[in-house]
C-alpha cells in the first residue's frame, strides 16, 4: 500500500472551523437547525464540529444527535460480513427543522441514502443538507451531493481514504491509499 | 465484526455467550427503535417468516409477530387448531409445504421437547427446505430460547451486569422450559443460579447444570438479588406433584409480607401468564420492584436482534 497524507493535524482543524463558520453563515444562531453525525465514523467529525459551534456562537444548546443507519442500509443479507448497529442518540423530534447530516467521508452515497430514510423516523425535516469531510468525486452510485465540504479527492475504487481521529486512532489526519500494482 | 454463530435458534444450549452477548446488544438498539414515534425499519423487508403455533400462546406470538412486523418482514400465521395437522400431516410435511410457498424462517412453538432441533435437521434433507431458519418458540418442558433472552435482557437493562448476579428461579422447574433456558442463558453470562421449588417439582440431576437447589422460599429470597417467579404448569402434570394449589402457595407463593421480612429491594421478574395468588400475589406482580411489563417490552426488542442476526446469515 502506498500512503499519501492528504490533511495533516492542522490543515483539518482549520478546516473544521471553515465548515462551522459555512454553517454559521447559512444557520446564523441554530435556532431551528439540528446537527446530527451519522454512526459509526461520523461522530468523530460531528462531535468535533458541534463543539466548535457551541465556543464560536457562545451556546451550549445547538440541538445534536447521532443517528445509526444500519437497519435502513441496502446491503443487507447481501454481504459476507455482519452489518452490527451502533447507538441511536436523538432525543428530540426533527419536524419542520434544517437537518445537517454530517459524514466522515462521501464515497458511493448508499449511507446518506439510508440516513435520508432513517431520519424520516424522528419527523419531517424542512429540509436537509450534507456536510462531509472528503467527497470522493468519480464514485457516486447514487445521486447524492454534499453541501458543505471539507476536502475533495480525485480516488479510483481501489483506493482507501481513511479520515483518522485523535480520540480514535491517536491523531488527526486523512489519508490516502493506493494499493501497489505488482 | 462478529456474527452469530449458528443458522437457527433451537435453543440457548448451543449458543456461545459470544452468540448471547451479540443477542443482547443488538436488542439495546432495537429497544430504542421501538421506543421511537415511528416503530419500523426495513432490514427484513426481503424476508418471509412463518409462525407456527401448535400449542397455545399470547405473549410469544403477539410478540414475535410484532417483531417480524416491525423489521418490515411478510408474515404468515398458522396454529394447529383448524389446520390439516388434524388430518393426520406429519410436521416435516406441513413444515415442507409452508416453506414451498417461499419462506424463508419458520418459528415454531410445540408441545414436544425437541420438536424445533427435530425439524431443523429433518428439512436439512430436503434440497428445497435446507436453506429454512428455525426459532424455537418453546418446545414441551425443553427449551424457550428467546424468552430466556429476554430475561437476561431485562435484568442486564434493570440491574446492569449480568455476572456475578444472584438469580433465583422458583417454581415448577421439572415443566418449565423456561427454567432450563434460563438456566443456560445465565450461566454463560456468569451469573449464580438456584432453583428453588417443591422436592417433586426439581429434576433429580439439574445440578449438573451448575445450579444450587433450595425447597425454603425464604432462604432463597434472602439470597438473591433477582426472583424469577414461575407458573405450575397444571396442563403438563399427569400426576399430582404437590396436595394442593393453596399448600404451595404458602410455602411457595412470593408475597408482601415475605418480601417485607428482607429488608431490601429484590427485582420480581415472571414470564406470565400469572397465576395471582398462587406463585405470586397481586401487590407483588403489580409492585415497583416487579419488572414483568418491562420483560414484555424487551420480549420485542430482542426477538427484533433474534430475527435481525439470523437473518444476516443468509443471502439474499
């Protein structure tokens, strides 16, 4: 595997705070917008964006949840390995409120499509946008675009991204595989 | 990740706690699903589940259809009364014909002890029937599963760690399936059993399940931290077993005042359906400390992981 660094430490801490301030633009004071990370890698992302929300607009009560899209995924029964569910944190009703769905990394658009299906179950939005770390443009199966995004990647189906937390794998970073052709 | 280890439920005997912990974890999540306005979810919209029933049941049934139901499967119902069974159908040959008409899991409640690993293995010979899933939905005095589960669940959910609990089952344990389920289940989560009951209503060799065996009430309720009480199972005693229903009450029955007398809480659990006043009186069933409704509710969130985790064995 060949790795290439495509965000260090640094550069995703400043682009966090790029993406809270896009949001702050579009959102002003979060008054009737929730946030909510998508289980499981997304909640590293959403609980680092949320956070810096609350210390930038002076608040506590930005309204966050965590959703679990698992029992809503199509590749169920159609893959070798077990789908095992994370925890659904969502203690309030998302009816006529601005949803931002947040994502780690946006790949074939399956796992937002499950979300879009899963979050029907907490009310209907007013409407819902996507916020995600690294778009991986060339493979889309479904279509499904992000609003917010922090980094765009040019990645072939072979090729890994992998966004790595502190609180996970001990530091933050992106990066990027490529298997070696032998 | 881990899956579950086998394709069908025949009961808790040959699950590993592995399988076990799996179960009760993937119920935590549905219980959450079904604690939501909206109820369902579509992982088994794919999928066909028979239920047959040739004993009589209401929570079990209810609460498996509710669980199928609400994973999004087809559901098809069947009970043996006003069925061809009383034309003289072996049960391979219904089970057969069922699952002709593409189903693809069967969960089954009968009164012979091994009916469920009986038919797991006969349809295993027939190529059209050998990709069926079996849940045992309680077979005779042998085993019910899902309902052992749903205990487990439900002291893991009231009293946190299963391991290490005192667990005291008490009542007829040489009937009760759910006993011997139970039993099983506990064990491989770690937790200390007794059963306690009359001499008559304990099976000679249950030690060798790594159980302790009490006939004093008392004794075991000073014991242990969670009494799971059971029913007299009149309708599987072809003898008489005790004198007298109102005799075993006393002895047997779990009561306020018996209660009183420990000075501290104890959690009352019971699979129903209750005999009140027999092996448990109103105000203790109905008590803060009784945690039976609650069983029912997680009785739907773990047959919901039962389902779920089978399910996931096979392809679509």
């Amino acid at each position: 595997m060949d790795t290439k660094l495509l965000l260090d430490s640094r550069h995703l801490n400043i682009t966090i705070d790029r993406l809270c301030y896009q949001l702050i633009e579009n959102h002003h004071q979060f008054d009737h917008t929730v946030l909510i990370g998508v289980q499981p890698r997304g909640i590293f992302l959403s609980n680092r964006i949320h956070k810096r929300l609350c210390e930038i607009l002076g608040r506590q009560d930005i309204k966050y949840g965590k959703l679990d899209i698992t029992f809503f995924r199509d590749d169920f029964r159609r893959r070798d390995e077990p789908l095992i569910p994370s925890e659904t944190d969502i203690d309030f009703i998302i009816e006529d409120k601005n949803v931002v769905l947040i994502d780690d990394v946006l790949y074939t658009g399956r796992t937002i499509r499950a979300a879009l299906d899963a979050i029907l179950a907490f009310g209907r939005p007013r409407n819902v946008e996507l916020l995600v770390l690294v778009d991986r443009k060339f493979s889309r199966q479904l279509p499904v675009q992000a609003d917010y995004i922090g980094d765009t990647v040019d990645a072939i189906t072979s090729q890994i991204v992998k966004v790595q937390w502190a609180e996970q794998e001990g530091t933050d970073q992106v990066l990027l595989y490529t298997p070696i052709k032998s | 990740m881990e899956s579950i280890s086998t394709q069908h439920l025949t009961g808790i005997k040959n699950l590993t706690s592995q399988d076990v912990e799996l179960i009760l974890s993937t119920a935590v999540q549905f219980k959450e699903i079904i604690n939501r306005p909206i109820k369902k979810v579509p992982s088994l919209r794919d999928v066909t589940i028979a239920n047959l029933f040739f004993e009589n049941s209401t929570r079990t049934k209810l609460s498996f259809e509710l669980a199928e139901k609400r994973l999004s499967a087809d559901v098809i119902n069947f009970s043996s009364s006003g069925s061809s069974v009383s034309k003289g159908e072996t049960l391979v040959d219904t089970a057969n014909n069922i699952l002709a008409m593409k189903v693809d899991m069967i969960v089954m409640r009968h009164p012979y002890p091994g009916a469920a690993l009986f038919l797991a293995r006969e349809l295993k010979k027939y190529p059209k029937s050998a990709h069926a899933q079996i849940i045992n939905a309680g077979d005779g005095t042998h085993e019910h599963p899902t309902q052992a589960l749903l205990d487990a669940f439900s002291i893991q959910q009231s009293c946190g760690d299963i391991a290490g609990k005192k667990v005291a089952i008490i009542g007829d344990i040489m009937h009760s399936r759910v006993a011997l389920s139970n039993i099983y289940c506990l064990k491989k989560m770690g937790a200390e059993v007794t059963v306690c009951g009359p001499p008559t209503l304990i099976p000679k060799y249950i030690a060798s399940l790594g159980v302790k065996i009490s006939h004093n009430l008392m004794e075991t309720l000073k014991w242990c931290d969670v009494a799971n009480m059971l029913r007299i199972q009149l309708e599987r005693q072809q003898l008489k077993y005790f004198p007298s229903l109102r005799e075993y009450a006393l002895h047997f029955g779990l009561t306020k005042k018996k209660l009183n007398v420990l000075n501290r809480p104890i959690t009352i659990m019971h699979p129903g359906p209750i005999n009140r006043g027999v092996e448990i009186t109103s105000d203790v069933a109905d008590s803060g400390h009784s945690i039976i409704l609650e069983q029912v509710e997680n009785g739907v969130a773990v047959r919901m992981a039962v389902l779920y985790l089978l399910a996931g064995k096979t392809q679509f």
